[in-house]
C-alpha cells in the first residue's frame, strides 16, 4: 500500500477537529447530569416527593434530548439519485462544449425528464461540476463534506453533519429538547442558586455545581430560544436557512416564497402527517427531497404538470421540454384538496393554473 500523502494527513487531522465541538456538548451534557442528578436532585433536595418528580422528568427530557441529538448527528445526508448524475457520454459531451450557450444546451437535453423547476439567477440549469450532476430543487453542494445534499439547511458544527431533507426534523426537534432542557434545569435550579447568595446551602462541593449549572442553563437558553425561534418560522414559510439568505429562482425569476403552501402544508412536510410521530425523532417528513410541491400561480412553461381532470393551458411543443410525472402519494396530497384546485379551475380562464412537482425514487448514500 502507498503512504498516505500530506493532503490525506490534512483530510484525517480535520475531521477529528470536525468532532470537538460535538465532544464539547457531550462533556457538557454529562457533567450537567452529573450536576443536576446527583449534586442538586440527590445531594441537595431534602424533600423526597420533589426529588422524585424533578429526576422523573428530568430524565425525560434528558433522554429525547440525547435521543434528538444522536439522530441529528449519525443520519445520513441524502443525496440525488442517480436519475440526476449525467451519463459517460453526456459527461464527455459537456467536457468538449465550452461555457456557454452549446454548455446549457447539453445540460437541457439531459435534464429534459427530470422534475427541476428552479434556476441559477442567470437562469441556467443548475449543475454542480464537483458532483457533476444536475441539481434536484432545494439541493445544494455542502464544501465540508463535499457532496450535494437535498434540500439543504446548513452544515452545523455541533453536530458535525449536514442538515438537510433527511435529519431536518430531527434538528428541529434537538433544538426544541435542548431548550426545554435548559428552561426545566434554570427553573428547577433557581431556589438553590438564590440560597448559594445568600449562604442557605451547606458548604460543600455542590454548591459550586448548582451554581454553574444555573449560569449555563440560563445562558444556553437564551442562545437555543433564538435559534428554535428561527428555524419555527422558516418551517413555517417553508424555507431552509439558505433560501432565507437567497430566494429561489425559478423559470419566471426569483419567489421567496415559492414552496410556501400555508402553514399547515408547511407543517405537514417536515413532520408528516401521522401527528403521533411529531414529537419522536422517528422520520416522517413527506416526499423524496428530489421535488417539492409548489405555490406558483404562473406554471413554469418548461414543467407541463397539471393535476389530473385539468388540460394544461399551453398547446406549444416547444413548452413541453419536461413531462410531467406523478408525485408521491404523500407529496401529492398536500395539493388535491377540493378547494385549491377548484379556486385554479377558476383562474384557468385568466390563464393561470396551481402546479405540482413531480417525484422520483430516492436512494440513501451508501
């Protein structure tokens, strides 16, 4: 076997750096139930029935929490099938093409069957050359792990792993956990940290647990409070973190709210529909992650999908360069109740329809 170069050495000593921040909150998460547990719950409380109700549900927030947290972290990111990668031939084709017009022609040819309603902002197909495919909507390419990843959020540091379509709702609700377990430490922790000022609290190392596990709990709170704020409303406008710093653009220009469909849809396509699941960090989200439904009332004249029962508007060939294909049932639902589509029914007079995406078969990273 060869040595291992300088560039394979840099590789190995960043992604055991990628690590520390994760093994600084486990640290933490340890020493704080170590602080609460035991120095607060055991050591400090002298009645018995608040001992018994704090650990009860201090442990019940602690295990969804580390339960959230291990899901966010050690599931894998889905990236495009293979429906997206270009062929060898199309591969060598579009080497031989320079940037340009003859560049996008191949990229159209080879997308003309696939489900994408989005552009660059020059309008282009979007095509990643690292990954050399064509980017599904909503997929972005993540430099720390060098792939592309459906309907990417972020690449978070502590967690050490993308955010996207596969473990968004498992963020969320990390997010959540860990607040509401910080909210439940601070609260429960408030009496001993007021008796540590004004010396009710026996002269022990407990003291000093209870002291800093209340500035941290505090601390954290108003950190994470934020942050879960944020990520609620962009799943309540149906956004990701980076659609939020740059809107979409699909074939008509740029919507910022083009895969809005009310807050409840919105809801709906992170958690699924089987509310019993919201709180679990089981997946449940709706769709592939290759194609979304949109809000569009101006259908892209490249993307023909019309529901079943309505004949598209648009009678020119040339329009028709991306067949429609069925969604998913979980996807397409979100679309056929009777009143969205009868309130298009009534705008296809004005020469306007509703739109939907299409779906295809995903493949998990392997």
């Amino acid at each position: 076997m060869a040595p291992s170069g300088p560039g394979s050495v840099r590789r190995r000593c960043r992604r055991v750096l990628y690590w520390i921040p994760v093994a600084f909150i486990s640290l933490l998460l340890g020493w704080s139930y170590y602080a609460y547990a035991i120095q607060l719950c055991v050591v400090s409380m002298e009645n018995i029935g608040e001992q018994v109700v704090c650990l009860i549900a201090y442990h019940l927030l602690f295990a969804m929490f580390v339960w959230s947290y291990w899901k966010t972290i050690f599931t894998l990111p889905m990236n495009p099938s293979k429906e997206f990668h270009l062929s060898y031939a199309e591969k060598e084709l579009l080497e031989r093409e320079p940037r340009g017009e003859a560049h996008q022609e191949v990229l159209r040819r080879a997308a003309k069957d696939l489900p994408i309603y989005t552009r660059t902002m020059s309008g282009a197909i979007r095509y990643c050359d690292r990954c050399q495919l064509i980017k599904p909507d909503r997929c972005h390419h993540c430099s720390v792990c060098d792939k592309c990843i459906l309907k990417m959020d972020h690449h978070c540091p502590w967690v050490n792993n993308c955010v996207g379509f596969s473990n968004y709702k498992f963020f969320l609700l990390f997010l959540a956990y860990s607040l509401l377990y910080c909210l439940f430490i601070a609260a429960t922790d408030l009496q001993y940290f007021i008796k540590f000022w004004t010396n009710g609290l026996p002269d022990t190392q407990a003291k000093f647990h209870i002291m800093f596990l209340f500035f941290a709990a505090a601390m954290f709170s108003v950190s994470l409070s934020s942050l879960f704020g944020y990520h609620c409303w962009l799943v309540s406008k149906n956004k990701s973190t980076l659609e939020a710093f740059r809107s979409p653009v699909f074939r008509h220009g740029t919507d910022k709210n083009g895969f809005s469909l009310g807050f409840g849809k919105n809801m709906r396509q992170v958690f699924g529909d089987e509310k019993r699941y919201w709180l679990l960090p089981i997946f449940s989200s709706l769709g592939d992650g290759c194609s979304f439904p949109t809000c569009l009332v101006n259908q892209d004249p490249e993307q023909p999908s019309t529901p079943a029962g309505l004949n598209s508007s648009s009678k020119n060939p040339e329009n028709h360069q991306f067949p429609a294909k069925p969604l998913r049932e979980s996807q397409s639902h979100l679309l056929t109740d009777s009143q969205s589509w009868t309130e298009n029914s009534t705008n296809l007079g004005k020469g306007k329809a509703g739109m939907s995406n299409p779906a295809l078969t995903m493949e998990n990273e392997t």
